[in-house]
C-alpha cells in the first residue's frame, strides 16, 4: 500500500504539520495524565479507522511502559476492569467527541459531568484540545491513506 500523497513531505503540509504538532507538544506537556492521553489517541484512531495512528500510539504507549493487557482492552473499555474511573471518563468523553456525527446531541451532558469530576480545568482543554487534534491527525492519514505498521517509537521526535 503506498499513500495517495507524501504529506509528510510536501511542504505546504509541512507547515500545517508544524503548527498542528505544535499544539500537541502544548497538550503532552500539560498535567493530563501520559497514559490517559495515549489511551485517548488509540481509541479515537481505532473509531476513525487511522491504522497509522493506531500503529503508531500503541507502540509509543508501549514503549512508555503500557501493558499489553491494557492495549488490547481500549477498544473495549466499558467491560474492561483494568481503566481507572478517569480513564473511563476520558475514554468515553473520547467516543462522543469522536462519534459527533452519530449523536445529534454530540457530547452529554453526562459524559462531560463525569469527566469534569476527575480533571481539572486545565486537564479538560488538553483533553478537549487533544480529542479534536487526534481526530484532525486521523482524518489526514485516513485521507492520504498512510500506511500502518512500521512506525518507531521516537521517529518523529
């Protein structure tokens, strides 16, 4: 499989890659939990169907120290016991940001209520900033259709 375009090396998309990889280095150096957002990006990619984006936050999560058991588990979180209650409510937060489309009330109430309980304001615009981000990088790759699989842990920085 070859991608319909080199957007990692065309250079109009390099500058939009910047600023958009800009605004993630904001969110990763925020107080939002380092597992909380990996596992935020695997499960939106797994919803948007982006196999890089999946590739590629599975094996950084990896290699961050995640457990397989975990991994394998995002896409079924609500009947896994191995997610902490804020993981769980950043992992539906995650599906109803993602799923918009599918809800005509897009994110409930309740579902931003249970997430407010365990983060704080700031952890709440990363996580809010990091659901739209990982939906813009998913959209991309799935456009183009970037191939999956033989990301590196570390190969973009």
């Amino acid at each position: 499989m070859e991608s319909r375009l080199n957007f990692f090396g065309n250079p109009l998309a390099g500058k939009v890659l910047k600023h958009i990889n800009s605004a993630n280095k904001v969110i990763a150096d925020s107080t939002l939990p380092a597992a909380t957002q990996e596992l935020v990006k695997i499960r939106s990619s797994q919803i948007n169907g982006c196999g890089f984006c999946t590739d590629m936050h599975t094996k950084d999560a990896t290699h961050a120290g995640e457990t397989q058991q975990r991994l394998n588990l995002v896409a079924a979180w609500r009947e896994a016991t191995v997610f902490t209650d804020a993981e769980r409510a950043a992992l539906e937060l995650t599906e109803q940001g993602t799923r918009i489309a599918d809800a005509a009330g897009g994110v409930t109430d309740e579902a931003w209520a249970n997430a407010a309980k365990h983060y704080d304001e700031d952890q709440l615009a990363a996580l809010v900033s990091l659901i739209a981000l990982i939906n813009a990088y998913n959209r991309v790759n799935v456009l183009v259709q970037q191939p999956a699989g033989d990301y590196q842990p570390g190969q973009f920085g």
